[in-house]
C-alpha cells in the first residue's frame, strides 16, 4: 500500500506536468508572500543554470544507465538533480514566511522521489539540494552587505536556533 502510494507519488513529480504545476504554484505562492521578489527570482535563475552548467561540466551518469528504474532512464547526465535543486530554491525563497516548511517538505519527497525512482543517486540529490540552500544564502548575504538588513537577519536566525536556546 505505502509502495504503491509512493510510486504515484513519483510518477505525479516526475511528469512534465506534474512537476510543472508544482512549480508554477510554488512560485506564485513564494512571489506573493516573499519580502524581496528580486533576490527570490534572481536566486531561483542563478541556481537552476548552475545546475544546468554544473550537469554538463561534471557529465554524472545516472545510476539508472544499464540498470534498472521505475521509468524510462532520462538522457541528461545526474549530477545535480534538478527536481532536488529546483523544489529547494522554491523552498529557500519562501524562508522567513509561513511557507517555509511546507515547502521544504515537499522538496525533501521529491528529492526522495528521484531515488525512489533510480534516475538519482543520493550524492546527486545532495547536490541539488546544497547548491540551492548556498546560492540563496549566499545572495542573502551579499544583498545584507549592499543594502543593510534583508526581510530577515540570516546571522539572527543561526544564533538563535534551538540549540543554543536556553531552557528554563
């Protein structure tokens, strides 16, 4: 039972339009409730053609070439993976509303989608993952520098997670 829901699951995320549609309301709901549209967009536009460089300069094969996946093997090369780098950018500009943790979800179960699938590796997801979360934090802190403080201090949040909170 928990397969088959999660073969659906993957499939919805793997199609064009699926994968799409997700995307597309992503951004809309991140555009609509983000302070700075600019640094969300911009973000988004440089992580996705890092990938695409990154794919092509690394040229990763895919653990599913000569070997066996749930769906045809794509052609592009694996490293990164784009499902994993794209649903974390749409996360990472929703960082500081509501939207956050919704959104980080769904990217970690489409990350977990392309493994369940075999067209990534967990490297791969990684990969896609990380170079979202540094491109954001990164522009994050160069808008910080440029402009003074953002929608949120990213220097604030890290020293005040839970870990150095104070019981009481």
């Amino acid at each position: 039972m928990l397969s088959q829901l999660f073969d659906a699951i993957s499939i919805f995320f793997n199609s064009t339009w699926g994968f799409g549609a997700f995307i597309a309301i992503a951004f809309v709901l991140v555009f609509s409730t983000t302070k700075n549209k600019k640094l969300f967009v911009l973000s988004l536009a440089i992580t996705v053609l890092l990938g695409l460089g990154l794919k092509v300069f690394f040229g990763v094969d895919r653990p599913c070439v000569g070997g066996d996946s749930l769906i045809p093997c794509p052609l592009s090369n694996g490293f990164p993976s784009n499902h994993a780098l794209i649903a974390t950018a749409l996360a990472m500009g929703a960082l500081g509303t509501f939207l956050f943790i919704p959104l980080l979800f769904f990217a970690v179960v489409i990350s977990l989608t392309r493994l369940w699938l075999g067209v990534h590796t967990l490297d791969q997801i990684a990969g896609g993952f990380a170079l979202a979360v540094m491109v954001y934090l990164a522009l994050v802190e160069l808008y910080q520098k440029l402009y003074g403080r953002f929608g949120f201090d990213l220097d604030e949040m890290l020293d005040e997670n839970l870990l150095n909170k104070k019981v009481r």
